[in-house]
C-alpha cells in the first residue's frame, strides 16, 4: 500500500495541499504542492527499529540541511511527521510516515548525465570517485570538448559532492537534478542511510 493510501485509510489531515503525483519508488512518493508551483513535497517512511534511519536521526539531518550553507542539496522549506503506527507482525515496531517540502527541480541533460556518471557516481560495483580538484578541472575541461555543460557549476558541485560534514551514500545521477538557475542539487535527503556523518 502506497503511503498516501495509508494516510487517507487513517483519515490523517495533511498541512498541505497536494498536486498530481510526480514520482514514486521505494523511497516514497513525489506530488506537485498545490500551494505553490515552485515546490514539490515528498512523502516517506521511517522504520523505529533502525537507529540510522529512524525518524528522530531523519529529522536531524534535515534540520541540518535545511539550514546550513549546503548547496549542493535540494532547498528544503519544511517538514515534519504525518503519522506513526504499527508494523503487522513486528510487535514492537513503529513506522512514521513524513513530509519534506523542497524546492522544484528539473532533470539533468543526456550530457550532464555523463559527466556525473565520470565524476561522482557509486554506480560501478559501489565504487566511491574522489578526484582531487585539479583532476576535476582537467577531466571536465577534456569533457568539454564533446558534451555541454556549464563548467563551473559541473566543478563546484562535484567537489561539494564528494566533500564535506554531510556525505551522500548513493550518488548515481538519478538523484541529480538542477534547478531554474541550472545549479546542480543532490536529492533523496530523507534516506538518513545515505548519510556517512551528521552537522551538528
């Protein structure tokens, strides 16, 4: 059962109006926000059985985002828990399903993706990329020659990707985007498992 069938089976009223569902896996699902075209909410579950991923940790880290200087991270207005309940046949086990509301963003080119697959992404036998700045310049500028991309932010968001307090586990391209100004962001934030260290 979807997550948003679960919130309307428990008749839980949602602090915000909903748009047409844009979005959906494991993870949970995307809608459009009816109350502002420029931003999409995503609802997710967090399982109490999993310090890592449980809601209190979630919450943690995306009060980090939400208000630190990251920017390489999908802009993050609000958020917060919807409702908990049971786990059938965990007895002791709760899970809460949650909002964030973020801002809107669009997917990367054909050639973004490749210059992303080169330079950050997990996807080869979950192998992590960490090329020092220099090498960053020179792949990107070789790339340059065949594919369009905007150097600069290609440069800065691949430095900010594999660096800093706050590290995402799955970088793969399906979770990067850009936004109207054609700045690249990382999104998946809820997955609290993605995370290798906290801000505090």
């Amino acid at each position: 059962m979807k997550l948003l069938d679960i919130l309307e089976l428990h008749h839980v009223e949602l602090p915000f109006h909903l748009g047409l569902e844009i979005g959906s896996g494991i993870d949970g699902q995307v809608f459009e926000s009816q109350d502002n075209s420029n931003r999409v909410i995503k609802i997710s579950s967090a399982n109490s059985s999993s310090i890592a991923s449980g809601y209190p940790q979630i919450a943690k880290i995306l009060r980090s985002v939400q208000i630190g200087k990251i920017h390489h991270f999908v802009k993050i207005y609000s958020f917060g828990p919807l409702f908990t309940y049971p786990i059938p046949d965990l007895s002791r086990d709760t899970a809460t399903i949650f909002f964030v509301e973020m801002e809107k963003l669009f997917p990367i080119s054909e050639d973004e993706q490749k210059i992303f697959h080169t330079l950050v992404s997990h996807e080869d036998a979950n192998k992590k990329k960490k090329f020092p700045t220099k090498q960053i310049i020179s792949i990107l500028e070789d790339l340059s020659r065949w594919l369009s991309f905007d150097k600069e932010k290609a440069k800065n968001f691949c430095i900010a990707a594999t660096s800093g307090p706050i590290y995402h586990k799955d970088l793969h391209i399906r979770n990067v985007m850009k936004n109207a100004r054609g700045d690249y962001k990382l999104v998946d934030l809820d997955r609290l498992e993605i995370f290798l260290e906290l801000l505090t």
